[in-house]
C-alpha cells in the first residue's frame, strides 16, 4: 500500500470520517485526548511526525501491514480515546480509518496527511505596541515556525513569510493595510522563504542584511534581489519605525526588529527556552562568538519588559503569552541558564557541549533561499518535514 498509488485502479477509496489540520491542531491546544496512528514507512516517520502528542499516544503501523490485522489489541491502540490516522496525503489514511472502524475505533483520516499537517499556520494577534495598530504571529503549528504581520496606519510589513502564504494574504486583505516591504530576520535553513516572490508580485522591497545573501557553504554569492539592511538601518511603517538590530551568532547576517523599543522579533538568535545554534555552517566557534556578543549586546542594551517573538520554537511549553510562542526579555534571561554565563569561555564550552547532529535537507533549502536553487515544490515538501532543528539542544 502506498499513498501516491491510492485512487488508481478499478476500486473507489471507502469513504472514512475526516479530520482536518486545523480541527487536529485545535484538539491538541485544548488538551483533548486522541492518538495517532502513522501509518507511513518507519524511516518517513523518524524524518518528521505530529509530535505534540505523548509517546505512548503515538503508534506507527505500516499500512500495508495494519490492513491485515483483525485483532484489535493487536494494535496497540486504546479503544477508548479516538484515533487520527495520518499518511502522506490523506489517501490511504482514509482506508486504514475505515478498517479500525471496524475494529471497533473511533477512527478519522486526518485529511491531507502530513503535507497538510506541515503546512497548516494560524494566525495569533498579540498585543501591539504603540505605533502598531495590528501584529500577528503566523503559527506553523507541525514545523514550529512563526513568521508575523506589522500594520501600521494602513502599511504592512511582513516577516518570516514561507513558500504557502494563503493565511498571511487572508489576514493582510482583512486589514486593509497596503503591503509595503517583507524581510526575513536571515536566510532560513529548515523552510524555503516566500520572502523574495512575495515582495516580487507585490513590487516591494525585500529587506535582508548583506552578510546572509551568500551560501555559507563554500561563500559562492547569492542570486536573490533585496533591498540590504544593517545595524541601526531603521524601516519605515505608517507611524514607526522598525529598528533593525545585527545579531548575528546564528548566521552572520541575522538581524532582529526592534519595534517601539517594546516587541523584538529576534529570529534564530534568541527563542523563549533556547538560542540559535551556531553549528549549521560548520563554523561553530567564528559564529560562537559572534552569538556571545549578540547576548552580551541584548543584555546590556534591552529592557527586561520587551516581549521577544522568535522564528521557531521547540514544544507546547513556549506558548507563555496565552496561545501564542513568546516572553518578556526578563523572563528569558530569568530562566534561561545559557543567557545566566558571564564568562565567554563557559559559554563556548556550553555551545560545543551541545553540537547536534546536522539536518543535510538544510544545505540545499540554503541553496534555495539564496536564489541558487530552484524552488520545485514536490521536493519542497520533502525537504520540509519535520519540526525544525535551528535551536541549541539540551546539555550532554
């Protein structure tokens, strides 16, 4: 059984109660319980799966192989807590929901399988700052990425966009705020930037800082148009400015935007329960420097109250502003054991101690955003499953 074969063929595909990303999404964030059946591949499952349920909530059964079985204890599964049935498509999901069904379980095909589930985003408005009449941080629950609307006295600025934008032009129609520049925080590794065909179609600048707009790999120059940015440059949004602040450590060109002197959007530099990891490169300890001077900046330099907006976030647990990921600077630098070092060198040695292993989809996702790859959006989605891996992990 295989997803991209299901619906060929004389036999029509049973019809099976359906769960979208959204509804799926919403039951995890209202703590319902449910479990997952994966039905894919095993060594499709360890490259990405839904990850916000509890480990003894997640099952993986080949489909091929869970068709046959008649047994319902033979599948591990609770009979008394629903179940999603996730594939790569929503195709055979469909039959393997309708057999559990059967079964006895209360079983529904997660529609659209895991492409669906990578892609769904919800918007979540946070509280503006003076200046901004409207910011929204756009939540791609499955990657953990987050990218955000500005809008200010009818302009709009957009952050972090990815390739799938329906939601963050939904919300920008809604406004009634005219589009008038996009940036990234650096160019991204673990998701392909809308960032450069969005200010395209629109016809406005795309900002980034210059030091990002190579691949970092062997430094052969980037091929993207972009409107260069740098430390103290400030962009201009309806009845503000937005500050753009070089912290780099993460890349060497990544920025954070200092609105009001009270929202950071921070990027992959700092995220509510870690900090940007500076190994993606291959350049760890250059950029392990960096990153300490970019700490050492923030401290000296921002006010404990300014709420911080990462790009990423690792788990359910940095949802500290109500449903949406981020944290007032204090808090971090409270908790945050990385951001408690004061000698450079305990630093370094916490930053190498962590060094995960590397994520290869990254190099060519690079390869992309700088314009030195074409975007085909079949492979796109493969190289985009997965939650991303852009933090520092955990001490050994």
């Amino acid at each position: 059984m295989a997803d991209e074969q299901a619906g060929r063929g004389p036999f029509p595909i049973p019809e099976a109660p359906g769960l979208t990303a959204g509804e799926m999404a919403q039951m995890l964030a209202d703590g319902e319980a449910f479990q997952i059946m994966d039905v894919r591949a095993p060594e499709r499952v360890a490259n990405g799966r839904v990850d916000q349920v509890r480990p003894d909530r997640f099952h993986n059964i080949r489909g091929s192989e869970l068709i046959n079985i008649k047994d319902p204890s033979a599948t591990g599964l609770d009979p008394s807590e629903p179940v999603a049935v996730v594939c790569g498509h929503g195709m055979d999901s469909k039959i393997i929901a309708v057999h559990l069904g059967r079964l006895g379980f209360d079983a529904r095909s997660l529609v659209g399988g895991m492409a669906a589930w990578m892609r769904l985003t919800v918007p979540i408005d946070l509280d503006p700052p003076e200046g901004l009449n409207r910011i929204v941080q756009f939540d791609r629950v499955g990657k953990g990425c987050l990218g955000y609307l500005l809008v200010s006295d009818g302009e709009a600025l957009i952050v972090d966009p990815p390739l799938a934008l329906k939601e963050y032009l939904e919300v920008l129609e809604e406004t009634g705020a005219r589009l008038v520049g996009v940036a990234d925080t650096h160019v991204h590794a673990d998701y392909v930037s809308g960032g450069p065909g969005l200010a395209r179609h629109f016809r406005v600048p795309y900002y980034l800082h210059a030091a990002d707009a190579v691949y970092p790999y062997d430094g052969t120059p980037g091929r993207i148009d972009f409107l260069s940015i740098s430390d103290g440059d400030d962009i201009n949004l309806g009845r503000t400015n937005v500050s753009v602040i070089h912290t780099p450590g993460h890349t060497e060109g990544s920025v954070s935007f200092l609105v009001e002197g009270r929202v950071a959007l921070t990027g992959d530099f700092l995220f509510v329960e870690s900090i940007g990891r500076p190994d993606l490169a291959g350049r760890e300890e250059e950029w392990s420097k960096q990153l300490w001077a970019s700490v050492v900046r923030a401290i000296r330099e921002w006010d404990d109250g300014v709420a911080v907006y990462p790009a990423h976030y690792a788990g359910e647990g940095e949802r500290r502003m109500g449903k949406a990921i981020g944290a007032p600077f204090g808090d971090l630098l409270a908790s945050s054991e990385l951001l408690k070092i004061q000698d450079p060198e305990v630093f370094f040695h916490q930053i190498l101690s962590r060094k995960a292993p590397f994520p290869e989809a990254y190099k060519k996702i690079k390869a992309i955003n700088v314009g030195l790859a074409p975007i085909v959006e079949s492979e796109v989605e493969v190289l985009e499953v997965g939650r991303n891996e852009c933090a520092l992990g955990g001490a050994d």
